[in-house]
C-alpha cells in the first residue's frame, strides 16, 4: 500500500479518526469511495422513470449487503493534500456468512483485499459510524463530499450513519442527503454531455493524463483517483461555467415530483 494510504482496521480505527477530525478543519473537500459486494437483488413493480427503477435497486442491494471497505481522501479547495491524506477503512465481512455477487467478489479478489483479515480484523460498522457522526465529516456545510457515480457509495455511509435501511423513496433519501452531506459533487454528474460521460474512471483519469496511486478498485486508491479526476474536470470544463449549480445531484437518481409505489426486492438475479 503506498504511503499515502493510510490502512484502518479495528485496531487503529479510534486513532485515525483523532487525525481525521484535525484535518477536516483545514482539509474540507472530502473525496470518497467505496467497495461493496456488488448488486444480487432488482426491484418488482411498475416504474414510472429510470431513476425510480434505479433507486428501488439501490435501496434494495444496500439493504441486504454490507460495505467492504470506505476510502476518504482528504484536500482543500485547491486540491492540495497533506501528506497523510487518504484513509482506506476495512470492515468485517465474513464470506462465508454474507451475500455478494460473484463477479463482484472476484473483481475484490483479484484487487488483493484480504477477506481472512476482514473477517478477523474487520470494522464494525456501528463504531464507525458513531465516530464519523462525531467526526465533523458529515452534518457540516462547510466540508464538500466529491464522489464518482456514488449514489450506492453514499446510500451505504447513510445507512451506516442511521442504522436503519434506506428510505422508501428518492424524495426521501435526498432529504437524509440534505442532512448528512448537505453540499457534494459527483464527477460522473459533472460529465454529461461530454465524450467521457460512457467513461469508468481509469479510463477517464489516463484520458486525462492522470496517475493512479494504489490498486484498482480498493476503495482509497479509487478516492485519492477520484479527487484528481474531479479537480482536473473543474479545471478543463468549469472554467467559466459555475460548477456550483451542478452541487448536490447524483447521476443517474433524482428527486421526483410524483413518487412510485414503494417496490418489493427479487432475489433471482
């Protein structure tokens, strides 16, 4: 693991978020990824919009499976970093024991996570959240969240933080987002119209001419890439163009003047 990721399991989760809380006061623009055990389960029902379709899949994934691992990378409106600045958390995740997708799994496997730690060393989920709650990370106006298409990313901090399942719908969910992220960025919103909107972010980022520190989808790595994406994409295309009108949507799920029937989950996929 490079240096400037920095590993957190059970062990040193307390310690780290001692550090985290110093360096939010200065390092406020919070880039984050996660890794999760994939999509198992798809929504029934008739759907009025794609983005009723896609929500009611999220809501019904999150709720069955658990986060992996949660990256966090720490910069300034600038983009520059301290020199510890990225925090890849590990939570306990016994395979044995808990739903995934296949192909997901593998993707996990073959980027080196080390599920015997995990199921061993893992995080619980509910003393991070108690201490990101804590934190000064989330409930704050003055800490901007950057994310690259992150609705599951940020509906599984919301379902850590709340410790209930999601909200029954997208109305609903971007109410809690109001609340614990009130002000983020998603690169891949950001991108539309653009030849990178069909784009995964490896492919954006070496477009881009951007260095990957780290392995490909861990979480830190994939957040310490997303911060350059995103800073590099501000540069380019909002040099003119406010990029604050484009705050707080996620691609992909947006609110709803008339919301579908709640959906019940099918576990046939």
């Amino acid at each position: 693991m490079d240096n400037n990721i920095i590993e957190v399991w059970s062990d040193n989760l307390e310690s780290s978020f001692t550090e985290i809380r110093k360096l939010v006061q200065t390092y406020n623009y919070v880039t984050m990824d996660t890794e999760f055990p994939g999509v198992v389960a798809k929504p029934l029902g008739n759907f009025t919009s794609q983005s009723t379709y896609a929500y009611q899949q999220l809501r019904c994934n999150v709720d069955l499976l658990k986060v992996i691992q949660v990256g966090i990378t720490f910069s300034d409106c600038y983009g520059n970093c301290p020199p510890r600045n990225t925090y890849q958390f590990n939570f306990h995740f016994d395979i044995d024991r808990e739903m995934y997708a296949k192909d997901s799994l593998k993707l996990l496997v073959e980027a080196q996570l080390n599920f015997e730690k995990h199921r061993l060393q893992g995080i619980e989920v509910e003393e991070f959240g108690n201490l990101l709650i804590t934190s000064g990370l989330i409930l704050s106006r003055n800490v901007t969240w950057l994310s690259f298409h992150s609705s599951y990313d940020f509906a599984y901090l919301m379902k850590i933080v709340t410790c209930n399942p999601l909200p029954a719908t997208e109305n609903e969910f971007f109410m809690f987002m109001n609340i614990l992220f009130p002000n983020f960025y998603d690169v891949k919103y950001l991108l539309r119209g653009s030849k990178y909107l069909k784009r995964g972010l490896q492919e954006i980022a070496e477009d881009l001419g951007l260095r990957r520190v780290g392995v490909q989808h861990q979480a830190g790595s994939d957040a310490l890439l997303t911060r350059d994406v995103f800073f590099k994409v501000k540069e380019i295309f909002y040099t003119k163009e406010d990029i604050t009108k484009h705050a707080v949507k996620l691609y992909g799920i947006e609110c709803r003047v008339e919301e579908d029937k709640v959906a019940i989950c099918d576990l046939s996929l």
